[in-house]
C-alpha cells in the first residue's frame, strides 16, 4: 500500500495526474478503504479536474469524521485541493487543534502550500499559532 502512494505521489508532483490516481486507487483498494488513503485520492481527483468525485470523497471523509477520527489536516488537504480556503483554513484550525502531527512541516507539504500565495489568508502556520496566543515554534 506504501508503495503505491509513494509512486503516486511522485507521478502527482509530476503532473502525470492519470497516473496518479490509478496508483492512488489501488492504494485506497489495498488499504481497505483508509482514510488517508482516500483523502490522497480526493486530492488528486480535484488536482485533475475530477471535482465531483473529489467531492464524494470530501464529503464521506467529513461524515466519517463525526462517528470516528479522521485526522483534520487531511481533510483540510483536500479542501485546498479543491480551492476552498476557507473551508480548508477551517480544518487546519482543527487539526492544530487536535495537534496533527502532519503539520510539523506544513511549508513541505505542497496540497497545503497554495494557500499561503492567496493572500489575504493567512497560511496553517499563522492559524496554529494564532491558536497557540501567538507563539510559532520559529519564535
């Protein structure tokens, strides 16, 4: 399952979007259906202008997430995928309030990077430590 998502990510971050969402799929198949698995997919699907399944996805993962833990950050990863700041800069809020551990490096993590040129927003790391009463681990 690793594998595949590795592979995809490397055929995303390379613009070969079909590519991507085949081994994206397999990986969600192989995985049984994780969510994290499937938030990658979504992503990749509204990267490749397949929004209404990007939308599926988004939408199961944010029902799932009332009856089980979803982790935020991904959820807020397809978000962006999607071009939905705000939503998107909700769920980062969560997940910095839940301490995602995926934000540790959110400057790396390039389904989170479209939003810090789309100012006025600010970025996940001005959110997290707007929550945090100001203070960013760069302080």
């Amino acid at each position: 399952m690793q594998a595949h998502r590795v592979l995809a990510l490397d055929y995303l971050y390379t613009n070969q979007f079909n590519k991507a969402c085949v081994e994206f799929q397999k990986g969600v198949e192989l995985s049984h259906d994780d969510p994290i698995a499937r938030a990658y997919l979504a992503r990749c699907y509204a990267l490749s202008h397949r929004q209404a399944e990007a939308r599926r996805i988004r939408d199961d993962l944010v029902k799932a997430s009332v009856e089980r833990y979803i982790s935020a950050s991904e959820i807020a990863a397809v978000y962006a995928a999607l071009n939905d700041d705000g939503a998107s800069l909700e769920w980062l809020n969560k997940a910095c309030s839940e301490r995602a551990g995926s934000l540790i490096l959110p400057e790396c993590r390039p389904c989170v990077r479209p939003l810090a040129p789309r100012s006025p927003l600010p970025t996940d790391r001005h959110v997290c430590a707007s929550r945090s009463g100001g203070r960013r681990e760069s302080d």
